[in-house]
C-alpha cells in the first residue's frame, strides 16, 4: 500500500513541478525505463510465487537500471550506442516477456 501512495505521490508532483530531462540523459530514459519494468514484473512473479524479497527488488531495480545506462554509455563511447541500446531493449523484452508468461500460467493455473 505504502509503493501505491508513493507512486501516485511521484506522479501528481511531477505534473505539478514538470521537471525537465537533462539534454545528455535522454537517450538513457528509454533504457532505463525498460530496464525498471523488468524488475517491476519480476517482482509481480515473485510476489505470486511468494518469494518476494524486497532487498532482491531494490537491489533488482537499481542494478537493472544501472547496468542498462552503462552499456548504452560505454556503447557511445565506442559509436555503437544505438545497437547496444537495441540489444539492450531485446534481452529485458525477453525478461518480461518470459516473466509475464510465467505471471499469466500462475493467475490463470494453466
């Protein structure tokens, strides 16, 4: 209940304040995004297969986002940001792909 009131918190403060995105962060947004979801509906399945932690998740969530901004950070460095940033995106697309499937089976017990 606490992450409900937070999130709906985060959300009417940043319609109210709209914060701007730093110019040199916004090619990392998209990334970053993807890479929370990920550990967002790992922690869905986690939850329903009761073995939810949440130091896993946190620790989940920032090394998942992390991570993914390194990779795309080390691939412009070398001129390959946008492949990194396509690979990237697939590997956590599979992530949450799979584990939604896995969600779906658990719900629906099939």
């Amino acid at each position: 209940m606490l992450a409900i009131i937070g999130l709906i918190l985060g959300v009417a403060l940043a319609l109210v304040f709209r914060p701007e995105m730093p110019f040199w962060l916004q090619p990392y947004l998209p990334i970053m995004i993807v890479a929370a979801m990920d550990a967002l509906v790992g922690a869905a399945r986690a939850s329903l297969e009761r073995t939810f932690s949440d130091r896993v998740f946190a620790v989940s969530f920032i090394s998942n986002v992390a991570i993914a901004a390194v990779i795309v950070w080390l691939g412009d460095l070398i001129g390959v940001g946008s492949q990194l940033s396509t690979a990237v995106l697939v590997v956590l697309g599979i992530r949450i792909f799979t584990n939604a499937a896995v969600i779906r089976r658990l719900v629906l017990h099939a």
